[in-house]
C-alpha cells in the first residue's frame, strides 16, 4: 500500500473516503438519511458528497428514521446498497423495529432468497454533555439482535477499511462510530491516537478480528470504540508503575473474537473490560462469560467491567464523567484486579 | 379498464385456490386442537391469519401486476402469495413448517418470500410500507420501470410507519401503491373505534397522493381501478392509495371467538368467491356446470398440494443456526 504521502486523517474524513470510491465504483451505492445531502451528514460522513454525486444519490430524507430504515431495506433487497445515516445512536429507539425485524430478518426468514446488502451508520455515545438521549452508546441493543454485524472502530485506518468492507458486503452491517473520535469540529479537536495515516487504495478489513493495540503481559483490558483510548491512557500510566498491560480492541461486537480475547487472558490471567454502553447485559458481561466458558480457571482475580454503571446519562460534567469508562476507572479497576 | 374474460375466469380460478387452500388449513389447524385449543400443537401450529372473504382484493390487483413489480404482504399474505402465482405446494410446506416449504421452514405463514416473484412479507403492522417504497426507488433509480406495492389493512393506516412511508412516498413521487384491505376491524377494535376518519383513501390529500376507493369487494371493480392506480404510479405523478371494502370471514385469527363483531355486521358479510361466481354465471362467461367443475378441479389441486405438504419431510432442526449471514 502507498503510505508515502503521509496522509492523516480523522475518523470521519477516512468514512468519508471509503464511501466516496463506493460511490464511484458501484453505482447501486447511494447514502440517504438524515442531513446528508447538503449539511454532509451531522458527522460529516458525507461532507461534500451532495455536490458531487447529486440529490438523487445522496438523499435527505424526513425525520423519518422508520420510513426510511424500512425504504433503505426494500431498496437493498431489490438489488441497491444504500448506506443510511441515522445521525445519533439513540434514535434507534424510534425505528428498532425497521432495524431488527426488518433489515435483520429478512435474509434468514427467507432462507437467503433475499439479501439486505446495507450499512446503517450511527453516532455513537457522549463525554460532551449533551444529554441522557443523546449520548448514549447503545452496542448491546444492536449487537444483542441476530442478522446483523455490528462494528464500532477505534480509529481512522479501521474506519475507513471496515466502511469499505461495509459497503461491500453482502449483509447488513450497523457501522457505530464514537462522536469523540470522529474529528468532526463542533465535537472538539480528535483523539490522536484516533487519527492514522490512510493509505489512498481502497482497503477492507475483515470482520471479527480483534486487535491488539498494546502487547502486555500482566493484565488483559478489553475495550471497544472511544473506551479503547482511555484504556491506552491506563495502559501507559501503569506501565510507568510496572504493570504491564494488553489492550485488546475487537472493533467488531458481531462477530467477535473471541478467540484472541481467550488468548490474551491466558497469558495474562487478569481481565478487565471497558465499554461506554450500560453495564448489565452489555458488551463487558458477554466478554467476561465467554472467556469463563472456554477458560473457566484460567483467572488469578475476578475479571472486572468498566461500563456505564446503568444509570441515564446526566448531563453536568462531574456527574457525566463519573459514568463514563474513563482512565482514571480504568486505571483503578486495573489496580483492583492486579491485588 | 376491465378484465378481459379470459382473465375473470383466471381470476375466479385464483380466488378459489386462496379459499380452499384456507379451508384445508382452517380443516387441519382446528382438527389438531381439539377438545383442548393448544396453539402449538398439530400439522399447523402457531398463528394462522385465514384470508377468507378477502381473495378478491389479491386477484383484482394483483392480476394487473408485471413480473419488474414488487410486493410485500402483510400478515395476512395467502390470497396475496397466491394471487402473485407463488407455488401453493410452496406455501403449503412452509406453513406446515418443512423442509420443501418457500423459506425451508425458517418463516412460518406470516413470512412467505419468493425472489422469482418479487415476493416479501412481514408479520408487523404496515412494516411493509417502508420495503415497498424501497423496491419501487431502486426500480426508478436501475431504470427497471417496476412499481412497488404494499399489502395491508385499514388498521395498519394508524401505524407511525405508514405516515412515514406515505410522507416519503409523495416527496420522492415514487412509484408506489399502497392496497389497504378494509376488513372494518384490526384484530378486535373497529374502524370506527380507532380511525378518525371513514375513508383512509381520503388521507391522500396529506401525503400528494391519488387516493381511490373500491366498496363491492368485487375483483372486476377492484381490476379496473387498480389498472388506473398502475398507471397513475408508473407514470411519475407519485404514489396511490387504493382503499378496498372488504370482509374477514374468519376473525383474525383462526380460534378467534368473534363475539365482538355486532351480529347484524356478521349477517352482512358477503363472499367474493360466492359473489363472483354468479357474477360471471349471471353474464354468461361461464355456465353453472362449468362453474361446478372449475370448483372440482381446483379443490383437487388444493387437496394433491395438501398431500405433498403432509408427506414432506421436517427439516433438520440443526438448520435453525446457520442463515441469519450470507
């Protein structure tokens, strides 16, 4: 791959690139939702991709995510790839019923007759005080359902391969991406380690491969998405303490690998999980059982989940902190699962 | 336009397959559950919405239909499926949950799929609505001329996706038709107990839609104005609501009581396939005896695919893990 041109890009901006070679190679791409056509999308997926592709193909629609979630999977079924923008993660509330009875079922309730080759991008989760329904990070509600893949990466070379991936594949695919790490302006200056220098071929990542962000050997933490920088924070901090500690992104709920993650634990023994989504019946718990079920007695310590302690998320900055996965409980819980 | 004759007779040909093949059903479904009504037990378990009484809404417009159109049905698809000339063995099997059936089991009788006839359906009130209107842009934008039509009762009207779907519809002057078959009741409330207005075919003006009405459950009136319906939606001008008066013979469900349907509202039920048939007796299309032998003929048929179903294998229970990814 061509890396020479030292091109960085943020998370949004990389999408944004792998959609507009889709759109240009395949002309049964188009993207339609909310805000896209001259606004770029609220987090800038589509900035500029009005202009160049037209109204028709870059499609604003009402505030009507069930009307347009439905519309999207009839036009996937009859032989489209759309990719629907929904804006925020929480809005699924108003339109759970398109996304996982319809754009999830219908490939195996028709034994396979028909396909629902789409990608529904969502902005995931909060630490910007914006709300209790606007910053939730909802991966369970979505990952939890069957018939559909659920990815949320951590950074921009991920998020340009898994949208190409997306785009192409033949299911439906839910693309969650965290507002914190996506370098839109309005949501403030991008994590840099959420920035990457983006080759300009097209790429695909294949789902269901996790990756290691940090090599470890005395504590294994899961994270996912945002909660993945803040666990790189951890990390560091304690590696000046003399810990030493592996920091796994799965960057796919659906499917997940599991068996990196097992891996990891038994070299390590310790697990810590952090996740931005609620606790109970979350992403954090199904990690932890499916390490038990393979590795029941692989843990010098009981494995620990750093995840929304299931409370509405406040909006004043103390109280919202204090329920996000942040380093510093991270860290803590890193501590408590080393004694 | 009206059918030719040919076609009314295709028509009644169709309309009796749906009834026999509901009435072969209704035989079996009830025969399993007696003394004691266990909805799992039997041939046919689960949930069965009969179309008994509606058959003449699935021929008067699905007959006017061509193989680029698309449909989704609703939960209550089997005069729509059969109409569409999806294989009654087909559905049969699926509804006896085998391994032959349209979906290889996976579906059940509310989700009948056939990718050869442009065949969708979906179990959820007017959660057809949205896929329909998709169909019908991805025909616009591959220039492949088709409509999509969508499938379901006047009940499903008073669904949030419906007013979506339709609001949509008329911004992107899609082609698309929504057939509402008024069976006057959405499981046990009425109409009138749950719609502001008497005619949903009116509420086109909110969405810059034709809006049509057929009141005599009759496949030649129900033809005509969906040939005016077709042609309105292929033509540009945006989509249609054809808004059918009909009759559920059997209530909702099958095992549904219906003991809040007013007793001088059961009296009133008229059957299309009785109807029709003196219809075309009437006018001289066919004979009484010809009638008498088209009835033979296709209770034969309905009562060979029966078999077929009976006799088909179970499919391997192994198959419920796989197929929710290509």
């Amino acid at each position: 791959m061509n890396m020479s041109n030292n091109r960085v890009l943020t998370m949004a901006r990389a999408g944004r690139e792998a959609v507009k070679w889709e759109m240009e190679n395949d002309k049964n791409v188009f993207m339609l939702g909310e805000d896209v056509y001259k606004f770029g999308g609220v987090f800038g997926t589509a900035d500029g991709l009005g202009e160049i592709f037209g109204a028709d193909r870059i499609l604003d629609t009402p505030i009507s995510e069930t009307g347009f979630i439905g519309l999207a999977t009839g036009a996937a079924i009859a032989g489209m790839r759309p990719i629907v923008e929904l804006a925020f993660a929480d809005f699924i509330g108003v339109c759970y019923s398109a996304i996982v009875n319809l754009a999830a079922k219908h490939h195996y309730l028709s034994n396979g007759e028909f396909k629902v080759p789409m990608v529904l991008m969502l902005g995931s989760g909060g630490g910007y005080n914006n709300g209790g329904q606007h910053s939730q990070a909802l991966h369970a509600c979505l990952a939890h359902m069957p018939g559909m893949k659920v990815i949320a990466p951590s950074n921009a070379y991920d998020a340009k391969g898994f949208m190409h991936a997306a785009i192409r594949s033949d299911d439906f695919v839910v693309y969650m991406g965290q507002k914190r790490t996506s370098g839109v302006g309005f949501f403030g200056a991008p994590i840099p380690d959420s920035m990457s220098e983006i080759p300009d071929e097209p790429y695909t990542i294949e789902f269901g491969v996790a990756r290691t962000v940090k090599e470890g050997t005395d504590v294994t933490v899961v994270a996912i998405s945002w909660a993945v920088h803040q666990a790189m924070d951890a990390a560091k901090e304690l590696e000046k303490e003399g810990i030493s500690v592996e920091v796994i992104d799965p960057r796919t709920l659906v499917p997940l690998d599991r068996e990196s993650i097992i891996n990891s634990v038994r070299k390590t023994g310790r697990l810590v999980v952090a996740d931005e989504d609620y606790q109970s019946y979350g992403f954090t718990s199904e990690v932890i059982a499916s390490v038990i079920e393979s590795e029941p007695n692989v843990f010098k310590s009981a494995p620990i989940r750093v995840a929304n302690p299931d409370t509405t998320i406040p909006y004043s900055r103390p109280m919202e902190q204090q329920v996000l996965p942040t380093s510093a409980r991270i860290k803590q819980a890193i501590l408590d699962v080393m004694k | 336009m009206l059918p030719d004759n040919e076609t009314r007779v295709k028509m009644y040909r169709t309309m009796l397959t749906s009834r026999h093949m509901d009435d072969r059903i209704m035989e079996l479904y009830y025969k399993d559950k007696t003394p004691v009504f266990d909805i799992a037990a039997g041939l046919i378990p689960g949930e069965i919405h009969s179309s008994h009484g509606q058959e003449a809404c699935a021929v008067g417009t699905v007959f006017v239909l061509g193989q680029e159109d698309w449909i989704t049905a609703a939960h209550r698809p089997h005069h729509t499926a059969i109409a569409r000339g999806i294989c009654v063995k087909k559905i049969l099997c699926e509804i006896m949950g085998k391994a032959n059936g349209l979906s290889a089991g996976r579906g059940g009788h509310m989700h009948l799929y056939s990718k050869e006839h442009k065949f969708c359906s979906s179990g959820i009130i007017a959660e057809g609505m949205g896929p329909a209107a998709g169909m019908a842009l991805a025909s616009r934008m591959q220039g492949k001329g088709g409509i999509g039509v969508c499938y379901l009762g006047e009940a499903a009207v008073n669904q949030g996706a419906w007013h979506e779907v339709m609001n949509m519809a008329g911004v992107y002057k899609l082609p698309f038709i929504c057939v509402i078959e008024d069976n006057n009741w959405g499981v046990s409330v009425s109409k009138a107990a749950s719609t502001a207005i008497a005619r949903n075919s009116d509420r086109a003006t909110s969405y810059n839609a034709l809006g049509l009405y057929v009141d005599s459950n009759d496949p030649d009136d129900i033809y005509n104005k969906m040939t005016e319906a077709t042609e309105y939606a292929r033509s540009g001008k945006g989509p249609v609501i054809l808004e059918l008066k009909t009759y559920r013979l059997q209530g909702h469900m099958l095992g549904d009581p219906q003991h809040y349907v007013p007793e001088e509202e059961k009296l009133a039920f008229r059957d299309c396939t009785i109807d029709y048939k003196n219809k075309l007796v009437n006018e001289g299309v066919i004979t009484e005896s010809e009638a008498d032998s088209i009835i033979a003929d296709i209770k034969n048929e309905v009562d060979e695919a029966v078999e077929f179903a009976i006799k088909s294998p179970l499919p391997d229970a192994q198959n419920a893990l796989t197929g929710n990814f290509v």
